[in-house]
C-alpha cells in the first residue's frame, strides 16, 4: 500500500437549544395534530433556540464537547469549517465567532453554504485540506437556528424544522490507504441550481433586504431526493470498492423518516443499521448529521472500526455523501 493522509474522527460533540417545543404544542396554535406530523414525517417534537442561542453559541458548545471528546484543546485546531444556512449575522462567517469563542487565534475558519447538505459539504472540504498537508486538525460543525427563517404560520413547513449544533474534530494522519483502515475513504458532492424555486428562502441581502422565510413544495423535493442520494452514495461505495452490504452505520440527514426509510430500502440497507433521530430533533438542516453521529457514538452503537456512510439533500438543490471509516 501506498503511504498516504487521512482525515481521521478523533472526537464528535453536540448542542441544543434549552426548549423542547412538541408536536402538542404547535398543534395549539396551527391547523395541524401530532398524529398529523408523525404520520408525514415521523417527527415528534423539535428543540427552538431561545434568548441568548445563536447558531455560533450552538457551534461552539458542539465544537467544545467534540474536543473535549477527542482529548484536544483548543490551540491544537488550526481549521474550522462551519455548514449553516443560517449565520449569525450576514458577515463575518459564524465559524469565525467560534473561532474567537475557542480563543483560537491561529489557522482559518470559514462557512459553508449548501443547506442540508452543509455537514457534508465541509466534511469533504476540510477533508481536502487535511489530505493536502496544509492543515492538521479541523473542527467540522453544523449549526442552524432554523426557528427564525421559518413563516409559523405556515404549517407545511414550520412543522419540519428545528435548530441544533453538531461538530467532529478531524485529524490528519498518516495511512496505508486500506479499505479496514480509518479516516474518510469517499465523497462525492453535486448540485443542481435549476432546481431553487422547490426549496429557497425568500429574501437576501441582494433581493429583498431582508432575511426572508423558507419556502417549500414539498411533494417535488421527497420526489428528487431518494434518486439524487442514492447516485452519490453509490458514487462512494464504487471509489471505495465495496457495496452496501460493508456499511456497518447508515446516517443519513434527518429531513423526513419516509425519505430515510426509502433511502435505505433502495439501497438494500437494513433498516436496523440507520441511525434515525428525526423524531426528537425535527430536520436541523446542516446540524442533523452531525447531531445523530453524536447520538449514535455515544450510545455505543458506532464504534471504532465501524463504517459510516453520511448522506445529504439540501435546496439549491445540493447533494453528497461520504464513507468514513470511524
């Protein structure tokens, strides 16, 4: 085998908002019912940031819990990437708050935008850093504050979202190159801008002057969504030189539990290997991810060895996938 860097997990950490708001709630003040819910989404209830919680103080409580996890401190980061559709303010990027949270004041931090694609996203790029030997260790975090782009009056879709923050420290290592040895084996990302009008925000600094609300037909975006995911997984699995049946953890993004089910289903992955945390987080956009891969570490299901396959769609539209081995 050839010598060779990867992007190894050394440590996952997570952060909610201190509400819980459940289905119950909601149904009080919308025309809508918990049954209503569960049934077209499986969610149950969805945590909503409160005073004082912004998407850069969920980052850097997840992105804390993670090198706390990964035995690190702060002075050993020297990158940030940061996935989130809703940032702090419209510059600097929120990465760069957390940056100056951690008192991190070496190395580079930066935002990137692909709505729940975003963990994904910077996975891959910071994975491309560390794989080039510019860099040695990167804190990878979702983070959304959903709650405040969202119309409450809208039941199709202020339902479907929470907020939330979940990180990962990555760290470059030296490798065989083997398919049982750890790090990020695969990715694969892709977009697709035609396809904005199913999934935007209705407002920006350039159109409207204004932060806007999501805006979804949803009925298109579950019709694209299980083809688009499953062609970037496959992508990975034929790069990596393994099929389906290899991945020990399927953790894909939390948007709606018939689309995880169909996902899995087309891709032959039992269902019992899919790490599914929707019904207590509702889709936190870049955060879901990252904030199941928490729930699932630390309840011992994925464990060191173990193979991982992330997924996501988001608007614009965006997709990709990535195979680690933890």
């Amino acid at each position: 085998m050839t010598s060779q860097i990867r992007s190894c997990v050394r440590g996952v950490g997570s952060a909610l908002p201190t509400r819980v708001v459940t289905n119950h709630e909601l149904a009080a003040t919308l025309d809508t019912s918990d049954e209503w819910i569960r049934q077209r989404s499986g969610i149950t209830q969805r945590y909503v940031a409160g005073d004082g919680e912004t998407t850069s103080t969920l980052a850097t409580a997840a992105a804390a819990a993670a090198l706390k996890d990964a035995g690190l401190t702060a002075e050993d980061i020297d990158l940030i990437v940061l996935g989130t559709s809703t940032p702090d303010f419209t510059f600097p990027a929120s990465a760069t708050q957390v940056q100056a949270n951690l008192g991190i004041t070496k190395g580079v931090a930066f935002d990137v935008q692909a709505v729940c694609s975003g963990f994904v996203f910077a996975v891959t790029t910071a994975d491309k850093f560390l794989r080039s030997g510019s860099h040695k260790r990167a804190l990878v975090i979702g983070a959304e504050t959903f709650s405040r782009i969202l119309d409450w009056t809208d039941r199709t879709t202020c339902v479907l979202f929470g907020d939330g923050a979940g990180a990962i420290v990555l760290e470059a290592q030296e490798s065989d190159g083997a398919f049982r040895s750890t790090g990020v084996i695969a990715s694969r990302l892709r977009a697709d801008g035609r396809h904005r009008a199913k999934l935007f925000v209705d407002g920006g600094p350039s159109t409207t002057g204004t932060v806007g609300h999501l805006r979804m037909e949803g009925k298109e975006v579950f019709r694209h969504a299980v083809g688009m995911v499953t062609d970037v997984i496959q992508g990975c699995l034929d790069d990596a030189g393994c099929d389906a049946g290899a991945i020990d953890w399927f953790v894909p993004h939390q948007a709606n539990r018939r689309i995880i089910d169909a996902s899995a289903d087309k891709l032959g992955i039992p269902r019992e290997k899919v790490v599914v945390t929707v019904d207590r987080h509702a889709n936190t956009s870049a955060a879901s991810i990252p904030l199941a891969l928490s729930v699932a570490v630390k309840d011992g299901r994925i464990k060191t060895g173990d193979l991982v396959m992330i997924e996501a769609m988001g608007g614009g539209f965006t997709w990709g996938a990535a195979l680690i081995r933890w």
